[in-house]
C-alpha cells in the first residue's frame, strides 16, 4: 500500500467521524445553544479531551511506536509482547490513582485550571449573566468534570492499543473508533430533543454518554488488536529500562503532538471570564476540525511508523522522500481549505448552527472566530508534518522547547488581545502560535540537515498556493451572484443549495487548475482512486512507497 493510500484509508475514516462529529454539535447547538450549560459541557469535556489528543496523537504515537517497533524486530512477538503487557500495566494503574486523585480535587482544578474565569466570576457575580447563577454554572462545571474524567483512561488505553496496531499497519480501527463517541451523542441528543428535556438534563445525559464511549472504543480497538494476533497481559507494575525510555520520550512528545489542543485548552481557560466565549469558540473548533483531523491525523498516524521505519532501516533517501511527500500532500488539501474557511465561514455557521437554541446573533461571533481559525490550518498540519521528523530519531527535547516557547506565546497574546478582541483575540493568538511553532520546527530539521527540500515540493507548493488563490477569487465573485441565497431569513433548503454550488465549484475550479498546472500527482491520485500500487519514482527504488 502507498503512502498516499495509507493516508487516504486514516483520512477517510477520521472524516467520517468528523462528519458524525458535525452532526453531534449542530444538535448540540440547536438543544443547548450559546449559553451557561453548554460552556459547561464544553469546559468539562475538555479536560479529558485534551489528554485524549495528547496520548493519541502526541506521546505514544510519537514515543511508544518506535520502542514497541523496536522490541518487535530486535526480541520478536515474545519481547514486543513482554514490553507492552510492561507498559500496560503501569499505565492502567497510574491512570486509576490519577482519576481518583482528580475526582477528589476537582472543584480545585476546576476554579484554577479549567475555568478560572467562573471563580472570577463568583466574586461578581453580575458578570454571570443568563439564566444560572455564578455559583450554579461553577457547581454545574464540576460536576459535568467528575462524571466524563474517567474517559481519560479509556482514551488513554485506546491511545497505548492504537499504537500497537498502528505498527501492525493496522489502520482503520484505531481511526475509526473515534466515531463511537458521535454515534452515542448523537442519539443521547435525538432523544433529548424528543422528549424536550432541560438544557442542565441535557448536558448530565451527554456527559455519562461520552463515559459510554470511552468504553465501548476501547472495547473496539482491544478486539481489533486480538484478531491482528497480538495480546497483553495485566501484571504488577515494574520499573524496566524500556517503561523509563518510553516515559523520557513520551513527556515531550505529548506536549508537541497535542500543541493544538493545548493552545485551545489555554484559550478556553481565558475565555471562561466571558459568559458565552467557551461555547463560540467549541463551535468554530468544529468545522475547522474537520481538515485539521482528516489530514492532520492521517499524516500523524500513518507517517512516524514509516519514517521510523526508513530511518532504522537505513534508508536515508526514502526517509527524505516520505518527509517531501508528506508536506505536499497536507499543503494539497489544506491550503484550499484554509482559503475557503476565511472567505465563507458565515454562510458555513448559519447553515450547520442557526436553529433552535441558537440565534443568529451567535452566528457572527462564530464565524468571526472560524475565519481566524482558518489562517492557522496549513501551519497545524504542517506541525504534524514535522515532528515525526524528531520522534523518528527519539529526539523530543528540541521540538519540546519549541512547543513551551509557542505555548508561551500563546498564553501572553490570548490574554493581551482577550481584553481587546474578546474570543476573536484568543482565536488569532493561537493561530500566530500555531504558525511560530511550525516555523521553528521546519527550521531545527532543515539546519540539522534532517530535511532536504527537493526541487518537486517547492515548484508542487507554489503551485498549490496559486490554485487556492485563484479559487479564493472565483469563490468571491461566487458569493457576490449568490448573495440574495445566502442572506439570513433565506429559506435553510436555498441557503444549502447556495453553499453546495460555492463548495462544488471551488472545488471543480481548484482541482482542475492542480491537475492541469502540475500542482497534483496525478500517478499517486489516480494509484489511490483505482486502489493500487503506484510505480515507484525514478529517484530511487524505495521511494514510492513507505
């Protein structure tokens, strides 16, 4: 299977979850709206969600699959079996004294790092607003966290198993459980809606929903990992030489991999202070999740283990390759979808969010923040891109001072542009992070001499840059004839038909003009399409395959 494939088989199914995942917040918005429970749900769901993201796609992806890779080629099942079974155990047995040590502080974690703004805002109270009081929307927040942290520790197993099957090359399971946690949402919503329950029921049923899911997902992957032929086994804790390497490597690595999760979580704790800027902020996060996940993710998931490989292996020149072709191929997709985002987000908002409990006076202030979003896309991406370059070779101390260095940015413009441009102010700092932090890492790797630039990628780049500009225009000209469709109080079938024909022709407009510039492989898109392997490129008989 190519890399382009291999790509293409996460993307698809991390995309499915993030259209199931659409689908889960304009219920969400429609049954809880912009308002005290919903930044509720959205702060206590964050703490977990965040060490989920920083185990899935930061420290084991980044730490445990190149130990775990190299027990399997030098020890054999026996030692790759003894290694993991080592890990698991620890693991679990940390993660169960973590929960209960959280469940017990958590009004203090609460008033200090998850939402300070709700202490804030019980010293004064007529900052509260709405419908529950200061004390209410805090009590209500501490709740909500003790019920979902739990799913902590199923996401942080599903991280470890996912790590096991993605060295198998397996995959689609570990991709695909995700979408669980949207399945039973979902139908927690649908009945909510049905039977028209309160907004504070609402958000206690959906929270022990995300417990469910934590549960059934790691169901999921540990099947998925028994019928790859591969199992641990739960003993006593021990201190080994391989647990203490993976745990060196691992620190760092979840504080890079999971940067843009920090960078949102930091922005949620600031924006606790402002009554409503929680949820704006969520809901702009979901429609910029769905490029950042489907190509972010996949170039996560699928390129560390095979640069790990190429490195190990002593393949240089495949390694190099991998690394170009990696950029290209999130530049490809990225690039149009950044442009896209900052020129239509509201159109995009009214259409997904405006209903129910969402009014349109809320669509403005989230499509402001999605546009600001969108101009950080390419650089999020780009930092999955990079880092592999470091973890592959077990070194996480550089880009770990890069990540605290952009993080720190970060938290100083999220405050200073908070009080000048409320959410929108947090929005664009951490897109300024996000662009400082890809920046400083493609830097490191190419002045270590880690990363040579070839000749396909600068021409293929500038070629991309060029198709998304001129996309941007034909979809400026697109908007002005359809802005009769468009305009709020159009019919929601007219509003949908109006943004199909933009986003149909973008996208006609763009991949034709990569197909006839040269911007897009058309061997390797073509390979994908009809499911086959590619030839391999004429520099070098490793290269077109990973």
């Amino acid at each position: 299977m190519s890399l382009l494939s291999k790509f293409a088989t996460v993307g698809g199914a991390t995309l499915v979850s993030r259209i199931f995942g659409f689908g889960r917040e304009m219920m969400m918005a429609s049954a809880l709206g912009v308002g005290p429970v919903a930044d509720a749900f959205n702060l206590a769901f964050r703490f977990p969600n965040l060490f989920r993201r920083l185990f899935a796609e930061g420290a084991f992806n980044a730490a445990f699959i190149p130990l775990f890779a190299r027990s399997l080629e030098e020890e054999g099942d026996a030692g790759a079996r003894r290694f993991a079974s080592e890990v698991f155990s620890t693991l679990l047995a940390t993660l169960v004294t973590l929960t209960i040590v959280a469940l017990i502080f958590m009004p203090f974690l609460v008033s200090t790092i998850i939402a300070p703004g709700l202490s804030a805002c019980i010293d004064d109270p007529a900052a509260g607003g709405d419908m529950l009081s200061c004390a209410a929307r805090y009590d209500l927040t501490v709740t909500l966290s003790r019920i979902m942290f739990p799913y902590l520790a199923c996401m942080s197993m599903v991280a470890m198993v996912s790590g096991i099957l993605n060295s198998f090359r397996r995959f689609f399971a570990a991709a695909a459980a995700p979408t669980l946690l949207n399945f039973i949402l979902i139908g927690v919503l649908a009945w909510c809606l049905y039977a028209g329950v309160d907004k504070a029921t609402t958000g206690f049923l959906m929270s022990w929903g995300v417990v469910v899911s934590g549960f059934a997902q790691l169901a999921m992957v540990v099947i998925a990992m028994r019928m790859a032929g591969f199992s641990i086994a739960f003993g006593r804790p021990r201190w080994t030489k391989g647990l203490k390497r993976l745990l060196v490597l691992a620190g760092p690595a979840a504080l890079i991999g999971g940067i843009t999760q920090i960078n949102l979580f930091v922005g949620q704790a600031v924006a606790s202070f402002k009554p409503g800027a929680v949820s704006i902020l969520q809901y702009a996060d979901r429609p910029y999740q769905l490029p950042l996940g489907m190509v972010g993710v996949a170039i996560g998931v699928v390129l560390l283990p095979e640069l790990a490989r190429a490195l190990k292996a002593g393949h240089l020149r495949e390694a190099q390759h991998t690394q170009n072709r990696s950029l290209e191929f999130a530049l490809f997709l990225t690039l149009p979808a950044a442009v896209a985002l900052f020129i239509i987000p509201e159109p995009i908002i009214r259409v997904i969010y405006e209903r129910g409990a969402f009014e349109p006076s809320a669509t403005a202030a989230v499509a402001a923040v999605l546009g600001i979003f969108a101009l950080g896309l390419p650089a999020f991406v780009m930092i999955k891109v990079f880092s592999p370059g470091y973890f592959a070779r077990e070194d996480t101390r550089t880009p770990m001072y890069v990540t605290l260095f952009s993080a720190g940015i970060n938290i100083v413009l999220s405050i200073v542009l908070f009080g000048i441009l409320a959410e929108r102010g947090i929005a664009m700092a951490t897109t300024i992070a996000g662009w400082l932090n890809a920046g400083l890492l493609f830097a490191g790797l190419y002045r270590k001499g880690l990363w040579e630039v070839d000749r396909q990628l600068v021409r293929r780049s500038a070629l991309t840059l060029l198709c998304s500009l001129v996309m941007g225009a034909a979809l400026v000209g697109a908007m002005l004839e359809l802005d009769d469709w468009l305009r709020p109080g159009s019919p929601l079938a007219t509003q949908i038909l109006a943004i199909g024909i933009l986003v149909a022709s973008a996208m006609a407009i763009y991949f034709g003009l990569a197909l006839a510039t040269g911007a897009a492989d058309r061997r390797l898109l073509f390979a994908v399409v009809k499911r086959r392997r590619p030839t391999p490129p004429a520099t070098g008989p490793d290269e077109g395959s990973a």
